[in-house]
C-alpha cells in the first residue's frame, strides 16, 4: 500500500470534454501512470455499458437513491447529463485530501462549475480535452462501438453545449496525438503538485534551512 504524502495538499484534477474526445482514455492512462491517484468513482442513474463495473466505472444508483444522497448532502456535485443524473460522492473526495492524495475526476462542466465554486477551490486543477475536429469526434464516439445510433446522435449534439464551455479551464488540450496530449498532461499535473500554495510542508523545510543558515560559519 502507498503511504499518504502529508507533506503535501491533495488536488482535485477535473477532466472535461465532450463525449468521444477522449478524456476517460487520459485518466486510464494517468491512473496507470501513478498508483498514489485516485479515481472519484461517479454515481449515476444510466445503466452500465457492456464492460462497466459497478462501483470501479461507476456506481449504478436508481433515481430514488440518486436524489437521497443529494438530499443529505452526500455529493460533492451533481448535473443532468443525457437525461440521466450524474454525480461525486463527497466521502472518497474528503478522505484523498485529507491523505494528501490527488483525487481525478471525468465529470462535465456543470460539476466542474459547481467544484470551482465550492469550498474546494483554491485545489482545483481543471483540464479541458478538445477534439482535432467534429468529424473525428463522431469518428470516436462511433468506434468506441459502446452507444448505439441514437446515443451516438444524442452526444454529437450535445458536444457544442460540452465545447462551449472550454474557457471555463485552466488548461485546454486538442487531444490529436494521444500520446502526445497524454504527455501534456502529465507535464501539467507535475507543475501543478509543485506550486507553492501546494506544498504546506514546504513552512518547515524553509525554516530548517533557515537554522542551518544561522548555524553556519
Ligand atoms: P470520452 O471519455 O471523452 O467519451 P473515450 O476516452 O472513451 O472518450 O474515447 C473515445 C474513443 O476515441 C475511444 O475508442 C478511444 O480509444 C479513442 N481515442 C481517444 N483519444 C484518441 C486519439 N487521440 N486518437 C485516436 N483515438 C482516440
Ligand atoms: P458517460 O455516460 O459517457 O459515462 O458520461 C456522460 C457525461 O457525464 C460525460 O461528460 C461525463 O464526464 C459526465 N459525468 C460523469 N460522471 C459525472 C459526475 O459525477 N458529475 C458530472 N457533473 N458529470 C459527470
């Protein structure tokens, strides 16, 4: 088991895009990059694809139980997405900062919204993935082979509300060259750990350095 790094403040890294862009591609493939991450496992009313597994894709909740944890106030965010509700457990949130671990979240822009405004803020990182073009958006979204026709027509239309909202984002990605984008994110996720507002423990390793400046002939 990896040890929580306290010497450290855990962040929220939000990714967004529009349905096919890309994004639950990059936060596999950043999970894999580092074990210390965690994955804020969304809940949802829409039934699992084929593949998906309750409680690792998502946790398949009915409508009822859905608007109860929102009711208690157990959701970090919640929205509306394709006619089905979608939202963040708060409790794995709360435990990964507590630990110092960043926590990954593949969520839309409502939620994004919602985090940015939370008391959360100043430990948000919110990534924003653009596709190269519309036709190869359709081109993924198709090949992914995972919706039929019309869920796939239902997405392609609503990607220009996703799009739209872009600048919302610290950072914007085209992911053309996946590997390529997959790097930029990792880049960004390495500078952002190291911001100073980041690095609580950064106090006391400036304090000793101060001593030994002291100390020193
Ligand atoms: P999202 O989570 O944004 O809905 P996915 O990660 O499921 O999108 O990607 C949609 C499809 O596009 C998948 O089949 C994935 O393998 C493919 N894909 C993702 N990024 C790229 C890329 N840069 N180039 C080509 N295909 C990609
Ligand atoms: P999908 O049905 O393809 O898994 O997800 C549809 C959309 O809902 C995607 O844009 C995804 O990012 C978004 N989504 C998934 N989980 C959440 C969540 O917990 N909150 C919000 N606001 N959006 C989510």
């Amino acid at each position: 088991m990896t040890m929580p790094d306290t010497s450290r403040r855990g962040l929220l890294i939000i990714l967004s895009s529009p349905s096919g862009a890309g994004k639950s591609t990059l936060a596999r493939r950043l999970m894999a990059w580092d074990e210390t991450l965690s994955f804020s496992v969304s809940a949802t009313t829409r039934a699992p694809r084929p593949g998906e597994v309750d409680g690792k894709d998502y946790h398949f909740l009915d409508e009822a139980r859905f608007k109860a944890m929102v009711r208690d106030g157990e959701m970090l965010e919640h929205a509306h997405v394709f006619g089905n509700f979608y939202g963040s457990p708060m409790g794995p949130v709360a435990d990964a900062i507590e630990a110092g671990r960043d926590i990954l979240f593949d969520i839309d822009w409502q939620g994004a919204q919602q985090i940015q405004k939370s008391a959360l803020a100043p430990h948000v990182l919110s990534i924003f993935i653009l596709p190269p073009s519309i036709a190869e958006l359709r081109r993924r979204l198709e090949s992914r082979a995972q919706d039929d026709a019309e869920v796939i027509a239902k997405r392609m239309q609503k990607s220009w509300d996703e799009i739209s909202h872009w600048d919302g984002y610290d950072y914007v990605l085209v992911n053309d060259d996946l590997d390529a984008t997959e790097a930029h994110l990792k880049t960004i996720v390495t500078a952002e750990r190291m911001k100073a507002s980041q690095q609580p423990a950064l106090m006391d390793h400036v304090r000793t350095l101060q001593s030994e400046f002291e100390d020193s002939p």
